[in-house]
C-alpha cells in the first residue's frame, strides 16, 4: 500500500515558489526541482523516521518535526511531520532562510 503524502497549502506555495525561481535560469532545471521534490516526498512517506528531528527550532510545537533535503536540490528542505499512514508536509524551503521565523506561523 502506498504512504500518503498531505501537502499543506504553504508547502504547495513553496513548491511554486522555489520552482519559479530556479526556473528563471531554466526551464530544464525547474521540472528536475518538481520531479525530485515529489521523488523525495515518497522517500520520506515510506520511510518517515528518516528525516532528521530539528530541535533546534525554537517552537515547542515544532519539537516532532522532522526535515530531510530535496535530492538534487540539497539546499531545499522538506519540512514534515510523520503521521500514522505517511506524512504531512507544511513547508518546502531554503536552508540558509531565517527557518526559526518562517516556522512559527508553521499552522496553515
């Protein structure tokens, strides 16, 4: 049975965001960013614990988080929590943005 994947809206829009602007160099690299994104979510869905916990993060509501880097695209992280059938993820981002800012309105 496949593992479910439930991206939050914030997460799609990070997609969107990320892919439009590795696409403004190109075209080519932008669907390898979709593609290996979507390749990723799977790999983390079947194997959930495989990300690395980020108890860094400041939010105490965060401290079940997990985030493991989009292949190909390392700099890109995926930020999820695991559920009992897959996982949810709610953000897709940068590494080196202020992660601790952006994860506090972590909810939508």
């Amino acid at each position: 049975m496949a593992s479910r994947i439930n991206k939050r809206p914030k997460a799609i829009h990070d997609l969107e965001e990320s892919g439009t602007f590795i696409g403004r160099d190109s075209l080519d690299a932008e669907l390898r960013f979709y593609d290996a994104a979507e390749a990723t979510f799977k790999k983390i869905a079947d194997m959930p614990r495989l990300g690395r916990k980020r108890s860094e993060l400041a939010n105490e509501s965060l401290s079940d988080v997990r985030s493991f880097p989009i292949h190909g695209f390392k700099n890109w992280l995926v930020f999820y929590r695991p559920t009992p059938d897959g996982i949810d993820v709610f953000r897709v981002l940068h590494g080196a943005r202020d992660l601790n800012a952006i994860l506090m309105d972590h909810e939508s």
